[in-house]
C-alpha cells in the first residue's frame, strides 16, 4: 500500500511540531524517517498511522483519503495497520500465546482461527515452542519478536515500527531487523521505521526521509544519501556512525583534528587507489585523519576524512579530478 502526505502539520500551542511535510512512501518497501530527538518523528508517525489529526493536509493510502474518516471507518482502517513499539507494550498478565491473540479476540474472530493463528505467527518470529512462556521470562528480543508477532496478527497492509530496536543490544538488534525484512518480503508489507539510528536505515530501509524541527531536509534511496548526502543534519548522521556489529564496518578516526575534507566513494568505486594517484600528479599532500566503508545492501560506500595541502591551484585540481571519478568532496566547516 502507498501511502502519501500532503503539507501535513501539527501544533501543541506554541510547538510546530510537524511543519508543511509532503511526502510519497511506496507500496512493499521499507521507508525509514531519521531524526534527532525533538525532530517530529513521533508525531509524524502518528499522523501517518492515524492516531492523531492532523491540523492542516491530507493522509492517502493508495488512492484513499483516510486523515478525514469518520470514527467508525478510523476503527476500520486502523485494524490494517500493525504497530511496534520500542518497549514491547506487551500484558504482563498474558503470556506470549495469550498477547499474539488479543486483537484477533478484539476483532471478533472465532477461537479455532485465533488458535491457529497464534501457532503461524509464533512459529514465523521463531517462538512456536514459547507459546505457553509467561512474558516475565522472555528476553528483550524475544519480547520484540512477540510484539512483532502481534502486530501481524489482523495481516495489516502496513507495519509502524517506532524506535523498535532501540531498547535491545546490537546482536539482537540486527536480528530483530533481518527479521523485519523477511517478514517484509514474505507478506509484500509497506513498513515504516521511525528512528534515530542511521545504522538502522543502513542495515534494513530502502529509502529514507530525514526530519530536523518538524521538517523534511532530504529524502531518497538509502544509497543516494550515503553517497551523496545533502543537509548538513545527514552529514553528521553519517560522521557518528557506528557499526550494529562491531567486529565489522565503521568509521575510525585516528586524529582527533577535523579533517577540512570528506570524501564519499560510491559502490564499485571504494578499491580505487585514486589518492597515490593525486599525490603523484598534481605535488599535494594528503593527510588521511579517518575513514571507512559501510555495507549497504549488496553495495559498499566508503568515507575517507582528510585534508589536502598544497598550492592553491593543485588542490582545485585535484579536488576535479576527485569529483570526475564519482568521488562527492565536501568542504567541512
């Protein structure tokens, strides 16, 4: 299901906390919204989802206006959206089986249905012999595949996922999103992950909008925004990035000084010795500060911070050359 934002706001009094956002979030893909904390991705969510009003725009799903429902077809609509949230929100009172089952109780289904149900969905996050567990005895990521659990229970068109890894450690975390995406493909879901954790949009979205102050700064595939960031909120996402496994990629610095330089080496292009290569023909000087490559998809994007000296006119050169060779050269301040 598409889902599409028209110049969507919302205020509490004096707080805009979601300004003027368009946007398009295509059918069965993974969509992140990035942000700061304060930057309106909750509140957005909750317009997109349906759980607020918003004070000015509209909210489609295909080609269905939905922001504008009466609250009966709210109810409706809203029992084709699945929900997961970052502290599980899950009865303590019921046990695993007991919580997958409760919407399907909401919605009237019949008890051989919800039984059967229950054993699928458990069995499809991997818990099918922990339906009887009580939820005190559950760990963190199992409490999350449950939830995820629940949140297929109706077999929603679209899947909400606030901040649902940021409660869990790194190993569970990047199971919990290998999870999600399978589940993605198996069930063609539209799924909208609302972060604030460029390694999540890294390791599992296909396109990604980055909110600051309510407002959308950039939005595209993930890939275009590794290679070719634009805001400067992007840029600094992607300068604290740290690995989910860190045995593996991430970004090191080895000099605390800045590097007056950053260099983005898009996929295909990272193996390239194309900084001897600037030394040797136009005499500059290139002092490395930091780098490294981030695994995106099948693709590598490679970061390198450095500065380059030399005469005026040699550095511009070389800068030109860099930037034919697909490398993106941003001046840092």
């Amino acid at each position: 299901m598409k889902i599409t934002l028209k110049n969507l706001s919302r205020n509490y009094g004096s707080l805009h906390a979601v300004s003027d956002v368009s946007l398009e979030i295509p059918s069965n893909k993974i969509f992140g919204i990035i942000g700061r904390s304060g930057a309106g991705k909750s509140t957005l969510v909750r317009l997109i989802s349906l759980l607020e009003k918003p004070d000015k725009g509209e909210v489609w799903y295909d080609d269905k206006r939905v922001d504008s429902l009466s609250e009966k077809e709210l109810i409706q609509q809203r029992r084709h959206i699945g929900m997961i949230f970052q502290n599980f929100n899950l009865f303590s009172s019921r046990n695993a089986g007991q919580n997958v089952a409760y919407p399907m109780e909401i919605c009237g289904m019949d008890k051989e249905t919800i039984k059967k149900r229950v054993k699928e969905l458990l069995e499809l996050v991997d818990l099918g012999d922990r339906i009887d567990a009580p939820i005190s005895t559950l760990s963190g990521g199992q409490k999350q595949r449950v939830a995820i659990a629940r949140a297929l229970a109706c077999e929603p068109d679209i899947l909400f996922c606030d901040e649902a890894t940021s409660a869990l450690d790194p190993q569970t975390t990047r199971s919990i999103l290998e999870l999600i995406k399978e589940i993605q493909k198996k069930m063609n879901l539209t799924v909208v992950m609302i972060t604030h954790q460029m390694e999540v949009v890294r390791d599992s979205c296909d396109f990604v909008t980055v909110l600051s102050a309510g407002s959308v700064v950039e939005s595209g595939t993930v890939k275009e925004l590794f290679s070719k960031p634009k805001s400067e909120v992007t840029k600094d996402f992607l300068a604290h990035l740290t690995p989910i496994d860190a045995d593996k990629e991430s970004l090191i610095h080895w000099s605390k000084l800045p590097g007056r330089y950053t260099l983005r080496f898009a996929a295909g292009n990272t193996d390239s010795p194309i900084i001897s290569k600037l030394s040797r023909e136009f005499d500059v000087e290139i002092n490395i500060r930091g780098g490294g490559i981030q695994k995106v998809g099948a693709d590598e994007f490679g970061s390198l911070i450095c500065d380059i000296n030399g005469e005026e006119e040699a550095v511009r050169k070389a800068i030109a050359k860099l930037k034919r060779h697909r490398i993106t050269v941003e001046e840092n301040v």
